[in-house]
C-alpha cells in the first residue's frame, strides 16, 4: 500500500516524558514521509503540549485528574472514550496507542465496533500492586492488533510474558535542536536556576524509584564530600503516577546528607533542556528500570558524557567505550562514574563518542520502522 496513511496517534498527556516526546517526533518523522498522523492527547491544564508539533494535533479539554492514581486512569482512559466518540473515528487509517491509558481506549472503541483495531507501542512494563491498575496494562497490551517496541529488551518481554511478536522501532533524537554548539542561553538559564559556578551533573525525569534517584543522591553526597564545589540538578518529573514514596525518601537522605548544591527544577521549558545538557559535566542515568532511556541520546548529541546503568537496554545500543558504566545498586560505583566525567580528558573522549552514537539514531529511520505494520494492519482493516 502505497499511498498516504492517516493515523490517529494517541499518547497518555501533554507534558514532557519520554513516550510523548517519541510520539511527537514519530508524527513529525511520519509527515516528512508524507503520511497524514493527527496527535491526540487529554490536556486537564488547557495549555497544549510541552512544545508546539508541526503536525495537526488534538489536545482536548478534560476536567482535572481525580484522587488516586487508578481512579484517574480509568477517569483518562473514559476521557479518550468519550473524545470519540463525540469527534467520530472516520476518516483514520490507523489507531496508535502509546501507554495503558490511551490504549484502554482504544481496546473500548474496538469492542464497541467504533474502530477496526489499533496497534499499540509498549515503551516499558510497570509493576502495579493494585489488581485493577495492573488488568488494565495488561488489557492495553493484549488487545491490540499490532505492536510494536522500543528496545529488543522490551521486545523480547513481550514474547515472553505476552506470547506477542512485537516490531522493533527503536528511538531517535533531533540533532538539529540537540547539538553541542552553545546557543548563548546557557548562562541565563544557570542564573534562573540559581546554579553556581561548579561542576554540574544531571539527572532527567524527576525523583522517581525507577530512575534510582535516592541511590544517585547518595552517590553525589559521596563525591561531594570530595568536591564540594559539585552540584545536582535533577530536571523534569511531570508524571501521571504516583511517586511519593521515593520522593519522601530522598528528602530525607538529603537532610542527613547536611549538603547544598542540590537543584531538583521540576518540569522545565522544552527550549531549555539543550542548553541545560550543554551546562552540564554529565548525564546520570543510573536507572534500575527504563524503556529506552531517550535523554541518554539527547545528552549525547549535546556532547554530554553520559553514566547509565550496565543493564539493558541501555547494553543494547551503548558500547563499553560510548558511556561511563554503572553498577545501579551501588552508590560508590555511581560515584566513582561521576568522578571520572569531571576529568576533561574523559569528558572529552566521551563527548566524542556520545556525538558518534547519537548520530546514528535518526527519527527518520524511526518512522520507516513503523511502514510495515502500519501497512499491513491498513491493508486488514480495509479488506
């Protein structure tokens, strides 16, 4: 099938976390090759996405997110239902989902006869203790046509807890707006953060268990009693789940650290994430759970040395020369990760490398990834 497909493509909000940000990119990449995606997504603040698509979008009013973290999935997932089926699903090809709760929606539409099917892109798997939370990431899953996935990691859980063949389309970056040639922002964006002159490393994605911020603040705390000039930013965190917990615990292990030099911004304006990498001496990424892990790529083309953990799927995609590695469980082993990258001939040598990787991982060859089933479940949806 040869001609331009139109697809409703459908991602869980429009704040800035990873699956959103490939779903931009992937509509974006999509239109270049001359398909027609329209970008859904419930927005409760009435503000639009985190930064402006040049594809047509669909953010849609919805009223402000319930109590408890179940009870506003299933109050989101209801939101997509009824955006619908007032809108009608004429005129689509393809229906995309990106997470549970668009892809709950989905999987409704299609039981009520309103849609044909729809393919469903698994970015990572949660571990939910609550039965209801946890039926509904597996119904997302399941009940999808099509799938498709971001690491082989992913990929291969998916054929083993799930029994699904899933495509692989792996995660890009636009080197057009994450370059390491300083914009003539950095200065005034360290001024708005109240940074200081020192060394600076940091984290992206808010304080959360899966990005292993106590075991990173611990490993800062470490090195800064050796350089106490060093600074942690820790940068974004605008998210749908509940991360109270951890985000209580690092409080407390920053109190009994006594130290200063920790900034944690919370979301911050797309424009100033380039330049933020571009202030920074270092990514830490020393996640203990992740999909992909899509800044480790903005970093890197940022010219940014980054430190991941030595799990998959950052193994996947990252060789032993591209990044500083980690053990995530141990804090002295962060610690001595994030020593190494306040050295300039390692910072060198790993910006370097990071550029090269960083390089490779187009939105493009993304898009093209998608062609195949996006054809065939076309081709099926009109036989």
């Amino acid at each position: 099938m040869a001609r331009p497909l139109r697809i409703a493509m459908l991602t869980h909000s429009t704040n800035p976390r990873g699956g959103v940000v490939h779903a931009i990119e992937l509509c974006e990449a999509l239109a270049d090759l001359g398909h027609a995606p329209v970008l859904h997504a419930p927005d409760a603040r009435g503000t639009g996405f985190f930064r402006a698509p040049t594809c047509p979008i669909e953010a849609f009013p919805v009223a402000p997110a319930v109590a408890g973290m179940t009870a506003m999935v299933e109050q989101r997932i209801a939101d997509y239902v009824r955006h619908f089926e007032a809108a009608g699903t004429d005129g689509f090809d393809l229906f995309h989902a990106h997470d549970g709760i668009s892809g709950n929606a989905l999987a409704t539409l299609k039981a009520r006869g309103k849609i044909p099917g729809f393919l469903r892109t698994v970015h990572h798997v949660d571990s939910f203790t609550d039965p209801r939370l946890a039926a509904l990431q597996v119904r997302a899953i399941r009940d999808a046509d099509g799938w498709l996935a971001v690491s082989r990691t992913w990929q291969a859980h998916l054929a083993e807890q799930f029994g699904i063949n899933a495509d692989l389309c792996g995660n890009g970056v636009d080197t057009a707006r994450f370059r390491p040639e300083p914009d003539g922002r950095e200065a005034a964006l360290r001024a708005r953060l109240g940074l200081g002159p020192g060394p600076i490393l940091l984290g992206v994605g808010g304080v959360e268990a899966r990005k292993n911020s106590v075991r990173i603040l611990e490993a800062f705390l470490q090195l800064r009693a050796l350089r106490p000039d060093i600074q942690l930013v820790i940068a974004g965190g605008a998210s749908l789940l509940d991360h109270g917990a951890c985000q209580a615990q690092f409080r407390a292990t920053l109190a009994r650290g006594g130290a200063g030099g920790v900034h944690v911004t919370g979301p911050l304006d797309d424009a100033d994430m380039a330049p933020l990498y571009r202030l920074a001496h270092g990514l830490v990424f020393a996640s203990v759970k992740e999909g992909f892990g899509l800044c480790v790529l903005e970093a890197m083309a940022c010219g940014v040395p980054v430190i991941v953990s030595r799990i998959a799927p950052f193994t996947e995609y990252l060789g032993d020369g591209d990044a500083l590695w980690c053990d995530p469980l141990r804090p002295a082993s962060i610690a001595d990760a994030m020593a190494i990258s306040l050295q300039p001939a390692a910072r060198a040598r790993f910006a370097q490398a990071g550029i090269t990787v960083a390089a490779r991982h187009g939105w493009p060859a993304v898009a093209r990834a998608h062609l195949p089933l996006y054809h065939r479940l076309a081709e099926a949806a009109h036989a």
